[in-house]
C-alpha cells in the first residue's frame, strides 16, 4: 500500500534545504551585517519558481540589513543555483522579520504595567 502523499511534501523538504544554503551565505558573506543575520523562515511557491527569506537580526539597523540584502542577493542567489539540486531554482527575496523586535517591546510593555 502506497502512503498517501501528504500537501506540500517537496516543498516541505526544499524549504529546510534552502534554509541552510542561505543561513550559510549569510555567515560566509563579507559584509558583517548579514554575519550578525539570521534566518527565520522561509517560503517557496509550490512551482518553485519564487522563495522569500525572512531573515532578522538583533541589531536594529534594519534599513543597513535591508541594503545589504538588496546589494548580496545575486551572489546569494547563484550559490543557491550552484548548491540546490532541483530542476528550477527559486528567485529568492528577502523580507525582514520584525518578530523578535516586536517581542522585546512587547516584553518591555509588560515590565512597565508589572511596575506599577
């Protein structure tokens, strides 16, 4: 009995692989901003044909993350090319993830009506 093929299954095997092809790239890069970036989650289109990278960092220098993002994407995008195995690779573009940012203010939300 074959198992039923569960929505998504390459999808959900790719998404982990460029993952860590990017997270790799970011560490490897010469511009220390994207050292200090991390990847929080990705999203490929079922063709495979577009990937968004959510990628956040702990500095708060979003609009330096952002440039350096915009200015590594093509050589980001040819390892990707050189380092994934399917038969069409996904244009990449990278969204900031503003989730650990939100966190913090909410933290600091709750500190302050704690204090009073």
């Amino acid at each position: 009995m074959m198992k039923k093929q569960t929505r998504g299954g390459r999808i959900n095997r790719i998404n982990p692989q460029i993952h860590q092809i990017i997270s790799q790239e970011l560490l490897r890069s010469s511009d220390p901003n994207l050292n200090k970036a991390t990847v929080t989650h990705v999203s490929t289109s079922p063709d495979l044909k577009r990937c968004t990278i959510y990628v956040s960092s702990l500095e708060n220098a979003k609009g330096t993350l952002s440039k350096a993002l915009d200015k590594n994407r093509g050589k980001i995008q040819k390892e990707l090319g050189s380092q994934l195995t399917t038969k069409f690779i996904p244009k990449i573009q990278f969204e900031i993830d503003f989730t650990f940012e939100n966190a913090d203010k909410l933290n600091e939300l709750i500190y302050k009506a704690n204090e009073k």
